[in-house]
C-alpha cells in the first residue's frame, strides 16, 4: 500500500502554493508596517540606513510565529475551496474518501510547521528579540557611530561642537564642516571645511581620526594677542569616542528566556511571584499558541466549503478574523497572567478549550451531517445583505439613468 496516493499529492500541491504565498505576504507586510516606524526612528537618532535592516531581520521571527499559522489555515481553506467549488470534492467523496481522510496530507504539513513554530518561539525569537533591543540602545547610545546628525550642532565629549552640512556613505564622508573645539587655558579653535571623511585609529581604539581637506583654522584665547588664521588642504583632527555602557545581559524580560528557562524559573521556589507569573504565562502562552496549529485544518475545511450553488467567500474572510482575534485574546490573557491577576492556566488554556470546542463542532457539522453547514446561518443573512445592496445599486442606478440620457440629448442637439 503506497503511503501517499495521487490524490495526496494534488492536495499537497494545492495546499503548498497558497500556504506559501500568504506565509511571504503576511509576514511581508507585518514587516513593511514595521520599517517605516523603524526609519523615522533611526533617522531621529542619526544611524546609519542598514541598521534598520538589521532590525527587521531580528523581528522576522516574532512574525513568523503569527505568519505561520495564518499561512497554513490559509492555504488547506484555499485548497478544499478549489475542490468544493470544480465539485472535485464531491467525486472523491462519492468514491468513498472522508474529509478525514483528505486531511492526512494537511496534517503533515500542521505537524511540520508545528515544530517549527516551537523552535521559533522556544530559541529563536528570544534570542532575535535580544539582539533587537541591543541594537536600539546601540543605537540611543552611539555605539553605531550614529551621532553625527546633518544640519544641527552636535555636541561630543561635551568639548567639541560639530556641525555637517551633508553627509554621505552613512555618515563617513561629511561635506560643509564646522568645528568649535575647547582646548586647554580657556582657548577656542574654530575649524571650517569643505569636505571630511572619518577613519580609524590603530593607536587609540577611543577616538577617530576625522580628515578634513580645504578648510581653515581660527584659534582665540585669553593668552592670544590676535587670532591666528591658518589654512590647510588636509588637517587631521582627532574626536574622542564616547563612553559607551555595556548593554545588559539577555533575560531582563519574559520574552527573552528560552524554553526550558521558563520552565526552570515558573517553578522555583527562589524566584520572585512577580517573576513566576511572567514566566508562567509567557510559557503557556508560547505552547498555547502552537498547539492550536494542529486543530487549524479543521477550521480551514469547515470554513471552506460554500453552501451548493454558492460562490460565497464569507469562509475566508471569518477564518482571518478568527485567527487574529484569537492571537489577541491569547496576548491579553498572557498580560493579565503576568500580572497575576488570573491563573496562567484558566488565562490561556480556557479561551483555547472554548475555541478547540467550536472548531470540533463546525468540523463535525461539515464532515458527518448530512448537507451541514456550520456557518449556514451567516451565510443566508450574508447572501440577503448582498441582495439588498446588489438592489439598492440597481435602483440606483436605474434613478440616474433618465438624468444620464437627457444629459446626452442635450449635448447632442448642442
């Protein structure tokens, strides 16, 4: 007996390619919503562009782990909607295939991208989620090089005010620059040039070396009978780095521990009640959210199939609000947990209970009543608010259309 028959693998192909396709666009434009607060914010901190990159790279898998399940419930819904609507679905129903049957392939595609999900949200996201928070207090610190800002006076090692007219090659090669540098005995040195370009020092790794060319020098003191003028055609002037405090060590917040560490901090007797509740619920809700991929293929297959001589997509539109809706219920309930207002248990495992039982029954409904539709309802109030707006346009419509013709007599006899 071969383990996968043809119809296992039309069904594969029918389920990979949307699954696929709405995986890349979810998380595509989770990340397009991300990057353009993420621009403004390095842009108002003066870092260079790749560092939001950078960033959004570290937030893929905190997406993914949302994208995911909405790409496999999307693709198995599309899948058997193809079948049900070419009444392909009904031929292998006829010829003795269950819905649960039909489901062994979007089973191992569930399973998959179940463990999946598990390393993703288990390692992957805590330490992407670190990385993420390194790289904005690098950036607020400086420690990116990122605080030359164009057009404003910026002060450095509070001796030295520096002001760039453009800047290029993210922030290395400056152009129109004005330099107020206090030095020893109370004297000012004022440097202008056209253009300067930064490099490092092999000697001392706490400054660079900022090279200007075509410029000036003006030094005034109290000590200085007149001010001295010098031009030059390349100067190199030496920048102190700041200080720059080391970034804190991983697992400030529950989002950061792996697994396991959860699992070790939730149930030790030292830890802090503030800290077990964050642990708790941020273990149930990691788990919560990936046990609930394997009921998503019931949910698709309940939700996918119309009612006879229907072409109604209510299905698809329900499922993306189910999902979401139940990610949020999940993120409000791991935020009350942590508060330790309600048991992490009762708080995430409750909502999954209810939504576990609906799911069942709709499937149920579709699989083993005969001509059940476990959405038949929306689906006859739905079909009678699209007749009523399809009458409405028509009535409309047919009250323009005298208006219209007079319009085009007139124009006619002009």
């Amino acid at each position: 007996m071969k383990l996968f028959t043809a119809t296992d693998r039309y069904i594969a192909r029918l389920v990979f390619v949307p699954m696929l396709s709405v995986f890349v666009l979810a998380a595509s434009l989770l990340v397009l919503d991300k990057m353009l607060k993420l621009f403004d914010f390095v842009a108002t901190q003066g870092g260079p562009v790749s560092v939001v990159f950078k960033m959004l790279a570290n937030l893929l898998p905190e997406y993914a782990s949302l994208a995911i399940p909405l790409g496999l419930l999307l693709g198995i819904l599309f899948a058997f909607r193809k079948l049900a609507m070419s009444s392909e679905l009904d031929v292998m129903r006829a010829v003795g295939l269950s819905y649960t049957r039909l489901l062994r392939v979007p089973y191992m595609f569930a399973i998959v991208l179940a463990a999946l999900n598990l390393l993703i949200v288990s390692y992957l996201q805590p330490l992407s989620r670190y990385y993420y928070e390194q790289l904005q207090f690098e950036l607020r610190s400086g420690a990116l090089g990122a605080s030359i800002r164009v057009g404003e006076f910026n002060s450095l090692q509070d001796r030295t005010a520096l002001r760039v007219d453009a800047s290029r090659d993210e922030g290395r090669d400056l152009r129109g620059i004005f330099a107020r540098i206090q030095t020893g005995n109370g004297q000012v040195m004022v440097i202008s040039a056209r253009e300067g370009r930064f490099f490092a020092n092999r000697e001392s790794p706490d400054t660079v070396i900022l090279r200007l060319t075509d410029g000036q020098i003006v030094q005034d003191g109290p000590t200085i009978a007149s001010p001295r003028v010098l031009s030059f055609a390349s100067h190199d002037l030496p920048i102190d780095l700041p200080k720059i405090e080391q970034f804190r060590q991983r697992g400030d917040a529950d989002k950061e521990y792996f697994l396991p560490e959860l699992l070790r901090i939730g149930w030790s007797e030292t830890s802090s009640p503030e800290l077990r509740n964050q642990t708790q619920a941020s273990l149930n809700y990691r788990l919560v959210e990936v046990v609930m991929m394997f009921l998503l293929p019931l949910l698709a297959v309940a939700l996918a199939v119309p009612p006879k001589r229907s072409t109604s997509a209510l299905g698809i539109f329900l499922s993306i609000i189910l999902v979401v809706a139940y990610h949020k219920v999940n993120q409000y309930g791991q935020d009350v947990a942590a508060l330790g207002r309600v048991d992490p248990v009762l708080a995430l495992w409750g909502p999954f209970a209810v939504f576990a039982a609906m799911i069942v029954w709709m499937y149920w409904r579709i699989a083993y009543v005969p001509g059940g539709q476990p959405i038949g309802a929306l689906e006859t109030g739905f079909a009678k608010i699209s007749r009523s707006m399809r009458k409405l346009f028509a009535r409309k419509a047919l009250r323009d259309e005298p208006v219209a013709a007079t319009v085009s007599e007139a124009h006619h006899a002009v």
